[in-house]
C-alpha cells in the first residue's frame, strides 16, 4: 500500500514538472536534437544499447564515441540519465510527448 501511494506521488510529481518546465525542456530538446541524425541518436538511448551498438544500429551514420560524446554532454543538460548498467543512458523525454518527430527502425536493426 505504502509503495502503491509513494508511486503515484512520484508520478503526479513528474507530471506537474514536466508541465511547469514545458517551456525550458522544449528549448533544450529542440537545441539539443537539431537534425533527424540527432534525434535517432537520443530516440535509441534507452539505457540497454552500448554506444557500440546504438552505432551499428545507426549503420555508420555516426560512431561510437559521437554516441559516447553526446551522452555525456546530455547528462550534463539532464535530458539522458545514467543506465544500471554502467557506460549506459536512458533517455530522460519522450520526443513525441514534446511534439518532435521521431524516426522509425526495423525491429530487426535493433
């Protein structure tokens, strides 16, 4: 019960954040995510993807370090969080939530 109530004040507490920050978030997100490259990038940042792998699935289309280079400036900015498994992000946003295109992927690619 306790962690039933806890859960929904965290969820409340989000919502009323991402409302009263709207403004703020919208323009890091559209500095941040300029062009579609970017957006896949932080779209696939879902904390179980290695840099490695976000840049395999993205074909060449960047590297790993770029991966690697632009999660640690976005940690910085709040908008990916750290991962459970170390060297790993999560993205913090929903694009779509914040109006912002996302690109689709084959399931396979991923």
């Amino acid at each position: 019960m306790v962690d039933e109530t806890l859960i929904n004040l965290v969820k409340e507490f989000l919502t009323l954040y991402k409302v009263i920050n709207r403004k703020t978030i919208l323009e890091i997100l559209h500095t941040e995510l300029k062009n579609e490259q970017l957006i896949e990038i932080y779209q696939l940042t879902d904390g179980e993807k290695s840099s490695r792998e976000l840049a395999g699935i993205l074909k060449n289309k960047c590297s790993h370090a770029t991966v690697v280079n632009l999660w640690n400036k976005w940690a910085l900015l709040g908008i990916v969080i750290p991962a459970k498994q170390k060297g790993r992000y999560r993205a913090v946003f929903n694009l779509s939530e914040y109006g912002i295109g996302t690109v689709e992927h084959d399931k396979e690619d991923q």
